[in-house]
C-alpha cells in the first residue's frame, strides 16, 4: 500500500509539472455508506497436505460507514485526477470457522488503508460526471480461537476497477457539494493458518457499492 501512495503521489507532482498552468487543486471531505457482499469458501487439508474436504459459506453481506479525504486537480474543464483515502478501518461480522467442537474459531476482515486513485469527466448535463478509477485495500484476518486451536491466518491485499456516476452543485467561493455512488469489483482474498493440516479460506465474487456526500474546495 506505501508503494501505490508513493506512485500516486509521484504521478500528481508529475502531472502539476506537465501542466502547470492549467491545474485547479481541489481538497475535499467526505462520508460513506457502503455496503460489500462476496462468497467465502474453506477448504480443509490433511497431514500430507492433500484437500479433504471443501465447505462454501453462504453469500454474506454488510454495511459499513466510515470517512474519506480527497485531494484532486482539474486538468481542463472536463478532466480531473485524485485520490481519495479513506483513514479509518472497518470491519466485517465474526463467521466461526467449520472445525470440530472445541477448537472452533470465530474469524472476520478488517480493511485497511482503502485508497483510489481516479479519473472524473464532467459531461454536458450540468453538474454530473463520470468517474474511473482503482481501489486498493489491506485485508486483515481476525481470529478468536478456542480449545487447541490457536493458529493465526495471514493477512492479503484486495484491489480492483471501480466507476460511478455523480452530481457537483457549486455554491460560493470555491465551495461545491457532491453526492456520488460508486461501485467497485475486488479481487479475491485467500490466507489460510500456515499448518500443514491446513485450514485455508477464500472470499471471492467481492463486490462494493459506495453512496458518497462531499464538501469540496477548489482554489
């Protein structure tokens, strides 16, 4: 993740050098509602390492509300790159793991250090616009064990593309407000406990929707 910050934040001080003379920065703070849903697949192996059997969780979902800061620049009248960071984490509900009585385990994710980096294009219908970007997010696994089952899962990194649709109504003195929503497809995640008889779980089919409202300050 602190290479991808380092990139973009290369690529933006670039691009200010490039042009210069036509950048309008922007700042911004934001609240989310969100909500994510994906599929979470266990797999269980033996002491030769071989699978031996295969459990897939029912399709979960969840909804999570937390803060974001963006910096932009405006490019011309139609084009804008940012990146927008969100600074707290969030978590998903506890699911207990499929082991037998006693060394049940309750696992669930915290996503970290989401970050996208994006693309806004204004189109001719007032203020709406488009935007495309890439979202990146660290995933770690929480584990509350019981009985003799004390091995920790490891931890994973989701990214994908994400595209949405808004509207921008400026008020005055460089101020404007946004309502955005946004959609992004995450790649899977897969960590398992390191054991040769290991536990390995996968969560796939990820998907986000994002409701976003924004107060924007351009100079």
């Amino acid at each position: 993740m602190k290479k991808l910050i380092i990139a973009i934040i290369s690529a933006m001080l670039l691009a200010t050098s490039a042009f210069s003379m036509d950048l309008r920065p922007s700042v911004g703070i934001s609240g989310n509602m969100a909500v994510y849903a994906a599929t979470g697949t266990e797999k269980n192996f033996n002491n030769a390492g071989t699978s031996v059997d295969t459990t897939t969780d029912e399709h979960g979902a969840f909804v999570a509300e937390y803060g974001s800061i963006f910096l932009e620049a405006a490019l011309n009248d139609m084009i804008s790159v940012g990146i927008d960071y969100v600074p707290m984490d969030f978590e998903t509900p506890e699911n207990t793991s499929n082991e037998d009585q006693g060394n049940q385990r309750t696992v669930s994710a915290r996503f970290d250090d989401l970050t996208t980096v994006y693309a806004k294009l204004n189109v001719p219908l007032g203020g709406t616009y488009l935007k495309v970007g890439y979202s990146q997010a660290d995933v770690t696994s929480n584990e509350n064990g019981s009985g003799a089952s004390r091995n920790s899962y490891g931890n994973d990194t989701t990214s994908g593309m994400t595209v949405g649709l808004g509207y921008n109504h400026e008020v005055a003195n460089g101020f404007a407000v946004r309502l955005e929503v946004t959609g992004t497809d995450f790649s899977d995640v897969q960590v398992d406990n390191g054991q040769t008889n290991k536990t390995e779980i996968t969560v796939k089919d990820m998907i986000g929707a994002r409701g976003t409202l924004s107060i924007v300050k351009s100079f």
